[in-house]
C-alpha cells in the first residue's frame, strides 16, 4: 500500500538534499523511493531509519543517464501504487577546471547526469501523472543551483550550463503539462552543507565561502528539502513554472 500521499521518487535520494527530502517525504506520507546509483549502504540505511520512524520507503539502483534504468526505477515505483511526485535531485559536479581544459568525457558525464537523465524522469513521471495519459496530476521538482546565474567562471562552467538548462526546461514542461494536471518547479540551492563540494574537489568550499554570504551562513540540506516539499505540496497548488531561490541571497540578484 502506498502511503497517504502516493508514490514519490527521489533521485539521488540516499545523500545530501536527496536524503533530507526523503525524510520529510516520509514523515508527510509518501511512500518513497530511495534511489542511488553506487552506495546501496547509504540508501538501505536511509530506508531502514524511514521505515523505523514508520515512514514507507523502497531503495531502488539506477542512474539516470540510462534509459533502461530509468525505466527499471519506474516500474519498481508502479509496483508501490500510483506515482504522485518526482524530485529530480540526482547530479554529479567535478573537479574544479577552465572551459579550455575540459575533456569530452568529463562534458558527456556532466551534460548526461544533470540533464538527460532529468528529461528522461520527468518523461516517465509525466507518462504517468498527466491527464492526458489517464493520471491524476501531480508535481515535478528539478534542482537547479545558484551556478545557472553565477556561472561558476574557472570553476564548473559546465555544470553551470548544465543547471542553467535546467531552469529552462522547468519553464518549458511547465507549461506543456499546466493543463494536464501535472504542475513542474524547481528549487535553486546556494552553498549548502553537503558532500558535493568534496566530490567536486573543494572539501573546504563552505567554508572558504561562508563570508562572502549575503547571510552569512551556509544553508542546511533541510533547509532546501523544506522548500521542495512545499512546492510539491497542495499549498503551492497555484504555482507552476516557478524556481525558488534557496541561495541564501547569494543568487537573488539579476
């Protein structure tokens, strides 16, 4: 049986922001699916403290940038009940580099992960919740970054890019599905304590950066998790097509 609320995906859900909204997730209601690509310890932790806490929760392994898992990851949801909501939280971020010293390899991996794999999820879930497909509605958040303003010169130009895409298909799909129940936001982190910044090579970032705040702090994964649930909930019900700023203030200006 599904929890209250239906079915929700998270991807990349074992870590991070991915975790934080799984446990809110959880605590509303939904039945929720973990997925993760490599650390099958860290999400069937997670769904073991969910399923204590009294939540319901399923780990399921996918990445992504592949169709055929993609596909598995839904069908393993179909099997939970109907599907009320995605949360496109899965991306990848490398070391720090110039433009001019960026291998092919590394744009594939950073173009695949960040945006083909939340266009395939968001086909999938779309399939799934639009009325046009026999659905019910429902609700679609991408993570975007502060970095799609910024631009992260000499740093991450390409994930940059990746999530600047990001903010125009959430625009796009946005308005293609309004009228078929299914309404698709995103929500746009600063500098957020989590493991990123080490898997892109800058373990200290936060730090480093903490000064430079409008706020004078780092935000907390909770913190933007908070900002997801609320879109996907009925108290946004009017709210499509929109990006919420949780930067901060760092990425607030034009």
């Amino acid at each position: 049986m599904a929890g209250d609320k239906g079915v929700l995906i998270v991807t990349g859900g074992s870590r991070g922001i991915g975790a934080a909204v799984c446990r809110l997730a959880a605590r509303e209601g939904y039945t929720v699916v973990v997925n993760y690509v490599a650390n099958q310890a860290a999400a069937d932790t997670l769904v073991a403290e969910l399923v204590a806490s009294g939540g319901k929760a399923h780990a399921v392994r996918g990445d992504v940038q592949h169709e055929a898992d993609v596909l598995h990851l839904f069908a393993e949801a179909d099997r939970l009940g109907p599907l009320a909501g995605l949360v496109n939280n899965a991306g990848v971020v490398d070391r720090p580099a110039r433009v001019d010293e960026m291998s092919v390899e590394r744009l594939s991996r950073m173009f695949a992960v960040n945006i083909l794999g939340s266009f395939l999820c968001a086909r999938e879930a779309v399939k799934r919740l639009s009325t046009r497909h026999g659905g019910k509605g429902g609700a679609i958040v991408n993570l975007s970054s502060a970095a799609a303003k910024l631009g992260a010169a000499a740093q991450y130009v390409d994930y940059a890019a990746a999530k600047g895409a990001i903010d125009t298909f959430t625009v796009g799909l946005s308005r293609e599905v309004a009228s078929e129940g299914v309404r698709v936001m995103a929500v746009r982190p600063g500098i957020i304590d989590t493991e990123i910044h080490a898997s892109g090579g800058l373990p200290n970032r936060v730090a480093e950066m903490r000064g430079q705040l409008p706020m004078k702090r780092e935000g907390s994964a909770e913190e933007v998790a908070k900002a997801i649930l609320w879109l996907l909930s009925d108290e946004a019900s009017y709210s499509t097509g929109a990006i919420l700023d949780v930067s901060g203030g760092r990425a607030t200006l034009p």
